[in-house]
C-alpha cells in the first residue's frame, strides 16, 4: 500500500461516519434540512478519499484511468451537495444561480456517463505523472488526459465555488455569525485545492493532489458550524424551557392569588371584610355536626373537655340602625358598621367567627368555652358598644349606638338541626328587640 494512500483511507472513515451520524441526525429531525446535504457531502467525500487511495495504488493505465474516472463523476456528488448545503444555510434556495448549477452539473454527469472516452478519458491518451513529494515519497499517477467534458466540469466546479463564497460572505455580513469565518476559511482551502488539482489534471503543471484534503477541511468547518447551531438551539431550547417554568410558576402564583381573592369574594362580606352567610350556612352546619360527633363519643373522654364540643350562636341585631341611615346617610351608616365589628373582633378569641348576616344584623359564633364564658364574652361586647361614642362625618356627629343580642349555647339544643338552632337564636333577638333592645337574651332569661 503507498503511504499517501492512508490518509486518505483515514479521512474517508471520519467522512463515512459524519455521512451516516448526520443522515440517521436528519431521519429523526426532518426540520433540519441541513442535514440532509451536509450526509450526503460527507459520505461523497469519503468515497473521493477512496478512489484516490485506489489511485495511489495502480500499478498499470488501465488501472489509474478506472480510480481516476471515479474521483471526476464523484467531484459531481460533492458539488452538488456542496451547494444544496450553501443555499440551505444561507436561505438561497430560490435563487436562480443556485438552481440552475445544480441542474448543469447533473447534466454534465449524466453526459460523462454516456460520452465516448476521448471526450472523458482513454488510455489511448494516457498522461502518467512522476512526482516527487518534498522528497518524502514517489507518487507515479497512472492517468489520462482530461477530455472535454471534465474539462468543462473542473471549470464549472471553480465558477461555482467563486460563487458560493459569496453566498457566505453575504450571510456573514447579514448576520456576524462568527462561526461563518471558520467556513470562509475552509472554502478558500478548498478554493486552491480544487483549483490546484484542475491544474495538475489538465497538466498545467505537476504537484500531487490535495483535493482529497482540501474536502476534509471543508467537511469540518461545516460540521463544526451545525454542532454550534445545535448547541446554540439546544441552550436556547433550555432557556425557554426556565422561562416558562418561570413563566408557570408565576401564572401559578397569579392563578392562586386569583383563586384565594376569588375565595374571598364569594366567603367574604364586600363592605366589612368580614365573612357572609353563605359562608356562614356552610360554616355553621359543620360546627353543628361537630359538636354532635363529639356528644356520642363524650363517655370515652376525661370530663375536662366537655368545653371542647360546646358552643354559642349569638345573632346580633344593631338597634335603630335605620334611622342612623336616614339621618346621616348610608355613608355613615356603613362607618357604624364598621366600627360596630372592630368592638366585636376586639373582644374575642381567634377561634371564634363573625359573620355578616344581613344588613345590620351579625352572627356570632364563639367555641369551645363554656355557656358562662359565652354569656360573659357576649355581653362585654354589649356593654362595650354601648359605652362607645360613635362620631360620624366631618362635623363629626355622635350618635348613640346599642346591639341586641339572641343567644344560644348548644347544649341546650343537642337535639336540633342547625336551621333548629338559627331559629331559636332569632326568636331570641325578636325578644331582646320587643323587650327594650340594648339586652341580651339568653336561656337563663327565659
């Protein structure tokens, strides 16, 4: 084997493998159209490495015209390819130049396939060149004469190049994609190596062929160009993937605030801040059942937590509110409501709830404490209120203002529902209302 055959056989299996790693790339991403070109211009070249590693090892004409005919139709492939991948890349695939090369060099293949030989090559026209190499190595090319159909070819093949530098010169500048220089340096390697080779071929002057490696060079340059294209797009897929973790994440957030003012809106009472009755119905119901649960299981539990099951519904009413609203306004009116329920939520424990029953009437819901610490908590309440000045408006008005109470402690309605036990506490509030209002009434009152 000659030594200038092994680098040849080396490149062709570095560009087989790129060949078929950027095919089986291209089988499972069809979108990267890339790909399919720089395959093919791979696996071309790799056959070029070949036929010249057989050229290197012809012993006879015969022999040589055979490797040497290869390399030529083979140079079509690679031109092709070569294009295909410039006016993918460069977003030229309408262009009327880059179109109408490809078509010439399919014509000029199909016409080398079928010209005679003395158009091509024929060993009745034979061309040996005896080279010596930097005087590291005798290199005997068994060759033919290029007819004119190759001639036209090699010729076409440095037009055509001319013109794909500059179709990535012109994508270079559009976009300073840096990564293009290493392509523009290649393609002038390229450049002079096909151009050395037409030369040595037409036998303009004798010099070894380098194309074989002039074509590796630019097969790196491209590779290394779509492996920055894939990082790029891969870092570029992971920052979108961040941005919309972040982006969900914060649509979660918003979503969950969104839901909790949503809550807030349907538990919550507009005005006061303070929870409705609907919340109140669905709230008090569970209480109830609570309780009910606890009373079946009282007999299995240490007598100091007959607390923990009991509880006072107080229904609260503000007394003469209607006549607040029509002296003062509603305006005002809603300032007494509001400072109404900062007396209440003073005066009681966390775990205890106010609700909004209707306009001036409030639901009291105070746990697990006992009917006596209910009755005393209800009435400082009262007390409080009715000892509380009242200013109103910017000439800041007093008024007097008084609640009446109906209250109810649940174990004196074990036995009852919780509409049962809402009843019970309004009939109460209707007394302490027709009885003098500012009062509480409450089972001992009776």
């Amino acid at each position: 084997m000659h030594l200038l055959s092994i680098p040849c056989i080396a490149m062709a299996a570095v560009n087989f493998y790129l060949g078929a790693y950027y095919l089986y790339f291209f089988i499972k991403r069809r979108e990267i159209r890339e790909h399919l070109s720089f395959a093919i211009l791979c696996l071309s070249v790799g056959l070029y490495d070949i036929f010249s590693a057989g050229l290197y090892n012809s012993r006879g004409i015969g022999d040589g015209i055979f490797w040497q005919r290869l390399q030529l139709n083979t140079v079509i492939p690679i031109s092709v390819s070569l294009i295909w991948f410039t006016s993918v890349f460069t977003r030229q695939e309408r262009n009327r130049m880059v179109q109408g090369s490809i078509a010439w060099f399919i014509l000029i293949f199909l016409v080398s396939l079928f010209a005679s030989p003395e158009l091509t090559l024929s060993v009745n026209n034979p061309a040996l060149k005896n080279i010596n190499f930097l005087n590291l190595s005798q290199i005997t090319y068994y060759e033919a004469a290029v007819g004119p159909v190759f001639q036209i070819e090699l010729l076409s093949i440095i037009v055509v190049y001319i013109y794909l530098f500059y179709l990535f010169i012109r994508q270079y500048r559009e976009t300073r994609y840096k990564v293009l220089l290493f392509v523009l340096a290649a393609q002038i390697i390229y450049f002079v190596g096909s151009l050395s080779d037409s030369l040595v071929a037409m036998q303009a002057y004798s010099f070894i062929y380098i194309g074989e490696y002039t074509f590796f060079f630019i097969v790196l340059a491209m590779a290394y160009v779509l492996l920055d294209r894939f990082v790029n797009l891969h870092t570029a897929f992971e920052e979108l993937n961040i941005n919309l973790e972040h982006k969900v994440t914060e649509r979660t957030a918003e979503l969950k605030e969104l839901n909790e003012q949503l809550k807030r809106l349907v538990e919550r009472d507009g005005l006061t801040g303070i929870y409705n009755r609907r919340f109140f119905n669905e709230y008090f119901d569970i209480e109830v059942r609570r309780a009910m649960n606890f009373l079946e299981h009282k007999t299995q539990l240490m007598p100091s937590h007959d607390n923990e099951m009991n509880f006072g519904l107080a229904m609260l009413d503000i007394d003469h509110f209607k006549e607040i609203n029509d002296i003062y306004g509603h305006l005002i009116g809603d300032s007494a409501l509001k400072q109404v329920i900062e007396i209440i939520e003073r005066n009681i424990f966390s775990r205890d709830v106010l609700f909004r029953y209707g306009g001036d009437e409030f639901a009291l819901l105070l746990t697990k404490t006992s009917n006596q610490g209910i009755f005393q908590a209800t009435e400082k309440i009262r007390k409080e209120i009715d000892d509380h000045v009242f200013s109103f408006g910017a000439e800041h008005q007093q008024q007097h203002v008084t609640i009446s109470v109906g209250l109810v402690t649940f174990d004196e309605v074990v036995n009852k529902e919780s509409d049962g036990i809402l009843k019970l506490a309004d009939d109460r509030l209707l007394r302490a209302k027709n009885g003098g209002r500012n009062r509480i009434v409450y089972a001992d009152a009776e």
